[in-house]
C-alpha cells in the first residue's frame, strides 16, 4: 500500500522519469531479480535433508537446538493445560499406554532416532480420541483414545503411527514448509498490495492467495505427512509383533462410528488428515509388506481370524442396530472396549 500511495503522490513528470530510469537499467534489474531468484534456489537446495526410514528428500530450515527449545516451550504449554487431569502413574490405563510405547520403542532400538529420544508418558483424562507425541519424545494419551479402541494392537499402531512423526521430525518439516511458503507469501502480497488499485481488491487478492496456499500446499502437504506416519508406524508395530491387520480396522470402526453417530463427512481435500475411509485402504495395501517384516522379526503366528474379516461381518448388524434405536437414551453399539493385555514378544 505504501508502494502504491508513495507512486500516487508523485507529480506527472517524476513518474516519467522513473518510468525512464527503469527502461534503461532495465537489464540492471532484471540480474539483480534474477540474482535473488539463484539465492532463493540455492537457500532450497542446501536446505534439503534426507527424511530418516523413508529416504525422502525435504526442506528442513531450523536447526535441531533452536527446534528442541521450541519443543520444551510447547511441553510446558500443555502440561499447564493438562496439569488438574493427569491421570497418576498407578492407574492402570497409564500403564498401558507405559508398556505398549515400551515395547514400541525396545522393538524398533536399531533405529537411531527412537534410541535417541527418552519416551515420557502423560496420560491426559479428556473425553476426545487423540494422541501426539511432542519432537523430544514427550507422549500424550487421552483416555478417550484408550475408549476409542479395541485391542491392545489398534493401541500399538496410533502410538506408534504418532511415534513416527516424532521420529520422521514431522513438526520441524511442517515448520519449514510454513516458514519458506511465508516468505513467499510475503512477495506476492507486496505485488498485490502495489499493484491493485483499490484496497478492497487488494483484500479480496490476499484472501484468493492465502486460500490457495491453504488448499494447495499446507493441507495436501500434511496429508502426505500423516499417510507417511502411518507407513513408518505400521513398521513400527510389525516389528514389536502386533497384529498389524487391526491397524485398519481402527480407522473402519471410526468411519462407522461417524455414520451411526450421524456426523458430517468433511471432503479429504478441506481436511489436514486423509479420510477414515482412505487411511484404511492405504494400511491395506501396506499391510502385506507389514506383516512379512513381522516374519522376519521371528514374531509368534498370528491365531485366529483376520480382525478385518470379522469387523466386515458385524458392520451391518451394528447399522442395523443403530436404525433401531429411536430413543434418545437407547444404548448405543459398542464399538469397541481398551483391553490391557500386551502383544507377545
């Protein structure tokens, strides 16, 4: 705006000689544009580092002092939060969550950076389903996640899928990606700023801009981020000899629970998560390479039926029953009940 009222206010035969001046070192211009556009690059590409387990190249533009520090910061914000409902070491759903991210993290010592963090648990008492696990190894349940799920196996998977972004260093790539994508941001609405003649068009172009960012790169990217969690994760619990085929069932059990609970369905694309229903059909097609790593980590054979099959056989009653219930007090289908039993090892 500045740029625009400061062009405004030049008298006729100023702007003239401007305009000339730009003409004839227009060339000085466009090396120094052009010197800025090779700066930008390189800052990119010397920036790029090798995403651990998966080999995938990203931008990664903090350093792991300065993003460790802004991890105890976020720590000590949920801990205020959460201080009057953490559940005491001595409850049993606490240990739980205790032994399966023990078990996780025992399993999967050939990995560096799970040897590398000291996994503390916090068991939360708050009603949502979630878990997430902070960049320096500091892990929050909720007990509605422990409600949430059947087995002790759907357990291991969600625990180890968040483990996994702090492994694969999610929050700090996430960052990165805000942090580049701002700088850019900031170029365009200067040029939007300077060159629209009106403020109000100049509001309507920031929003197009800030809309487009949002749905074509921030939530597309964590899309990405999340389905790449879940690969990592499922390798995580085949390698501490979960049944890794309760990994989908988690997400079908979610997407049924929507739809008993007559629940809007948000297009994936307005989403940062992929939808329940994708999620499951991408561990179903990794499930297979899942469970030949379980193989190969000598894991007992897996007994009974595939939870899938059985999960697909008592969805339609469950439906079924849902239709039947017309009071508002009816008991609803249970989905599912927290066992704390504990995979074989």
């Amino acid at each position: 705006r500045s740029i625009r009222n400061w062009w405004k206010a030049l008298p006729p035969n100023k702007r003239e000689l401007f305009k000339e001046s730009v003409r004839k070192n227009k060339w000085k211009i466009l090396l120094g544009v052009s010197s800025l556009g090779v700066l930008f690059v390189v800052f990119y590409f010397t920036h790029l580092e090798e995403t651990p387990i998966t080999g995938r190249a990203r931008l990664l533009v903090f350093g792991k002092e300065h993003f460790r520090e802004l991890s105890q910061m976020e720590y000590d914000m949920w801990m205020e939060e959460f201080k009057s409902k953490m559940l005491p070491e001595t409850d049993a759903r606490y240990q739980v969550v205790e032994r399966v991210v023990g078990h996780l993290s025992e399993s999967n010592r050939d990995i560096p950076q799970v040897l590398a963090l000291k996994w503390v648990i916090h068991v939360v008492d708050e009603p949502g389903v979630n878990a997430f696990v902070l960049p320096n190894g500091q892990v929050f349940v909720f007990t509605g996640l422990l409600n949430a799920v059947s087995d002790i196996h759907q357990l291991s998977f969600i625990l180890g899928h968040e483990i996994a972004h702090a492994v694969l260093e999610h929050a700090a790539e996430r960052a990165s990606l805000v942090h580049f994508l701002d700088f850019l941001s900031l170029i365009f609405l200067t040029m939007i700023w300077a060159i629209c003649p009106r403020d109000s068009l100049a509001v309507v172009g920031q929003w197009i801009q800030s809309k487009l960012q949002e749905f074509v790169f921030d939530r597309p990217y964590s899309r990405t981020l999340e389905a790449e969690a879940d690969k990592v994760g499922l390798q995580f619990a085949a390698k501490a000899c979960v049944d890794v085929r309760a990994s989908s069932v988690f997400w079908q059990q979610m997407e049924l629970a929507e739809t008993i609970q007559g629940q809007p369905k948000l297009p994936e694309w307005l989403s940062t998560h992929p939808s329940h229903e994708n999620r499951a059909e991408h561990l179903d097609r990794l499930i297979p390479e899942a469970l030949k790593i379980r193989e190969s980590c000598n894991c007992p054979s897996l007994s009974g039926p595939d939870p899938r099959l059985i999960f697909k056989l008592n969805m339609q009653h469950l439906l079924e029953s849902a239709k039947d219930q017309e009071t508002p007090n009816s008991t609803k289908p249970d989905l599912s009940k927290p066992k704390p039993d504990f995979p074989h090892t």
